[in-house]
C-alpha cells in the first residue's frame, strides 16, 4: 500500500509504521502461549480496582499460588492522560514457573490464556486486546520492540509472505477507531482522502 501523509483520525496522530508490511501472519496462541503478556500491562486504575472487586471469580481461573490478590500489581504508576481515570497500574509479573528463564504476567495462565478474559472479557484491558497496535501519548502505531525484548517471541509468524499491518490486525485497529475510522485509514493508506477524514499535516 502507498503511504499516506501525515494524518489524525479520531485523535490520534497515525504514525507511517502502522502502513508497513507484518512479518507474516497473526500469531497462534497454541504456539506463542501469549508471549506477549510475558511483561504484563498498564491498565486504568479504575479497571484495578474491579478487579480487585471480583478476585474471588478470578481466582478460579489462577493458579492456587496466585490466588492473593495483593499480589497482582506491583507499585508502578503511570499518570497519563492514556488511562481514563489518569492513572495507570502495573500488572505484577513473576518469574515464569514454567521457565525460569522468562517472566510472566500474573494473569497469564500456564496455558497461555488471560485469567482475565477467562473471567469475564470486560476484564481484560483494552491495550491487550489491541495488541501490537498501540494507542499511546495521542499516537496510533505498531509495537516494533517487543520481539527483541520477549527472547524472539513475536505476535507476527515470520513463516509466511508478509502482508499490510492493515489487513493483519483489521480487528485491533476496529477496535481503537471504529468502523469508520478504520475505513479511513484504510483509504487513507490507498491516497484517498475521503470526505469526514481529520488529515493533519502535524
Ligand atoms: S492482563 Fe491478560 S492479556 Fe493482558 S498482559 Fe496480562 S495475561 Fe496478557
């Protein structure tokens, strides 16, 4: 697909890398077993706190030894407009019992699975759902850094032909802008400009 200019939609500015090609496919859980949640995640402190609120639910989806939920999050905080309430939290992350050589959320079951999700889906934090499409500090992007620092794991299969972000992650990026938004990027990554498209040159 041809770049774009510079443009925002529903107020994120689009950074060029979300027009790129993937490494390949989507990933399969029953072969990353949710690499990506090794580091855990930022959520919104309200989120926190129903999850706090509902921890007896969430333990029947843990394991026995993570069933304290004073151990869930660590002190990390994030004040950011990112986060509705202005504050995010840290997800704990342990040392992963099934490897000790990686690390894993709290939530991350050993077979790969969010407790979570598992739970409820309204309890799992949007960033993970999004993910590796990014919406931080007002810009929409693709995560680019998590394959180096997750020991090769990769939420793209570098096995087969590369394709657009675009089409890859269709889902993700309805799901942060909409239907109509992603319409727009969509054309927008074609070099239309259709009519209600917010284009900024900032
Ligand atoms: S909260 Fe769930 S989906 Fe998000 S990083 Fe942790 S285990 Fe993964």
């Amino acid at each position: 697909m041809k770049r774009p200019a510079p443009l925002r939609i529903a107020d994120l500015l689009v950074d060029p890398s979300v027009f790129a090609d993937t490494r390949g496919e989507r990933c399969r859980l029953e072969e990353c077993k949710g690499a990506c949640c090794r580091n855990g995640v930022f959520l919104d402190a309200r989120l926190r706190d129903t999850i706090l609120a509902r921890a007896d639910e969430i333990c029947g989806h843990l394991p026995a030894t993570r069933h304290d939920p004073a151990e869930w999050f660590d002190d990390e905080r994030m004040m950011h407009a990112d986060f509705p309430s202005g504050e995010g939290v840290a997800t704990a992350v342990l040392t992963d019992p099934d490897d000790s050589t990686l690390d894993t959320c709290v939530f991350r079951r050993p077979d790969g699975l969010c407790a979570l999700q598992r739970t409820d889906p309204a309890l799992k934090p949007i960033d993970c759902y999004t993910y590796p499409i990014l919406r931080s500090e007002g810009e929409l992007t693709v995560d680019r850094w998590s394959k180096d620092e997750l020991d090769g794991a990769d939420c793209q299969r570098a096995c087969t032909p590369p394709r657009p972000i675009l089409e890859v992650f269709e889902d993700e990026f309805v799901r942060i802008l909409g239907r109509d938004g992603y319409a727009r990027l969509v054309a927008a990554a074609r070099g239309g400009s259709p009519a209600g498209s917010d284009q900024s040159s900032s």
